[in-house]
C-alpha cells in the first residue's frame, strides 16, 4: 500500500533528478556539487571529519566552533542536538550591547551558561544510550530476538545515513549537519536511555551514583530548554 501511494513520487523523482530521494543539492543548489563531483565520496572528507573530537564545543557550542579550521562531525551533531547551534531564533528586539553573534544574529549571552551545561549534559545522555545500546545488543543476539533487533538498527541506520550525507555534500556553510534530520530515528534512543538508567538504578550504590549522573545531564537539557522558554529574549 506504502508502495502504491509513494510510487508515482519515486517515478517523478527519477525523471527529474535521476534519483528516487532527491535533496537541494539535485535541484535548486545543484551547482553546487560542481566543485567536488568529481572526486569519489570518501575522499570529500577527511579522516579526522569522523574520528577526532573538539572540546572547544564545551566553551563555545556554537557556530564556526568545530567547523573552522577543521570541520568535526560529532561536536557539531552534539552540540545541534542540545543546542541551537546555528542560532536559527530569529530575534525580535534590537542587539545589546552584551550579545554575542552567532550566525549574524544577536545572542543573549545570559543563555550561553545554561546552553553549555546542556552539551555537557547532552554528552552524558549520548554516552549513556550508546552504552545501552550495546548491552541491548549483546543481550538480541544471545536470545536470539531477531524480531526486536529492528528497531534497535534505526537509530544508528539514521545517523550512518547523515554522515554519509554530509560527507557528500561536504558544504559546511549550508549547515548539512543538522541534528533535526535524525528526529524521525531518536525515538529508540528514549528508550535506551531509560533502560539505561532502570538497570543501573538496581546495581546498588555505585549504580545510583551512575543512574544519578545520567539524570543530571538529561536534567541540564531540560533546565537549558525552560530557560530559553522564560528568558526575555524579546525585550
């Protein structure tokens, strides 16, 4: 049925960009890909875009950090996810003379404190679900449940499906990695964060003191997410 409806778009598709899910970078910004078509796909980026880190994220979790000199892939994902890295809020009040720009718009520099707590805290969220990914893993394949482990795969299928996008489109200025394009594969992440900290919750002590940290962190997003909500930006 899913086909059936979605068939005449993929034949749309193929006719005009020659590929079934095309993206800007096939129509209006086609132009482009001229400067990189030519090179093969791994060879767009470098090794360090995937593997090497940036702590400066920490201190400035926003637009050029992790991008300029050397683009970081990760940094940049955690800090969009926990963060408004690219500063899409469109003010509407003139800059202070406090701000900070930010992608050319004003930023109050109030938020800064609180949207750093939140990639700290974010980092311990992204730590404690790849964790639970794992052991959720392990545990599939020794019973054999063949049936849940497709559900466990979306999550890290979206996020192989982003780099992979970024590494081809390697256009940094148009903000390719966006932690909102994984939206519609997070969901298991909830999931495994909660089991996460259920399972660690019953080890004792050491556990709690565990489960505790990766509370706090998910408590650092949310305070960094009201906080935006109540601060007067406007005025």
């Amino acid at each position: 049925m899913a086909l059936a409806v979605f068939s005449p778009v993929l034949a749309r598709n193929m006719r005009g960009t020659g590929t079934p899910f095309p993206s800007s970078f096939d129509t209006s910004e086609a132009g482009a890909m001229d400067a990189v078509k030519d090179k093969p796909v791994l060879d767009r980026r470098s090794l360090g875009y995937v593997l090497l880190g940036s702590a400066e994220i920490y201190r400035h979790p926003y637009w050029p950090t992790a991008i300029q000199p050397q683009p970081r892939f990760f940094p940049v994902l955690l800090a969009s996810t926990f963060g408004d890295y690219l500063n899409y809020d469109t003010p509407r009040r003139p800059g202070q003379p406090d701000d900070v720009m930010v992608n050319g718009r004003p930023l109050h520099r109030r938020v800064l404190t609180p949207w750093r707590l939140s990639v700290i805290g974010g980092t311990a969220i992204a730590l404690v679900a790849v964790a639970s990914w794992l052991a959720c893993l392990r545990a599939l394949r020794r019973g054999r449940e063949v049936a849940r482990l497709p559900l466990l795969l979306v999550s890290p299928m979206a996020l192989a499906a982003l780099l992979y996008f970024t590494i081809a489109h390697p256009f940094d200025h148009l903000g390719v990695i966006k932690s909102a394009y994984l939206q519609f594969g997070c969901a298991p992440v909830y999931g495994l964060f909660g089991l996460a900290v259920q399972w660690l919750w019953s080890r004792g002590l050491g556990g709690r003191a565990l489960a505790s940290v990766a509370l706090a962190g998910l408590g650092l997003v949310a305070f960094y997410t009201v906080y935006c909500r109540v601060l007067p930006m406007r005025t």
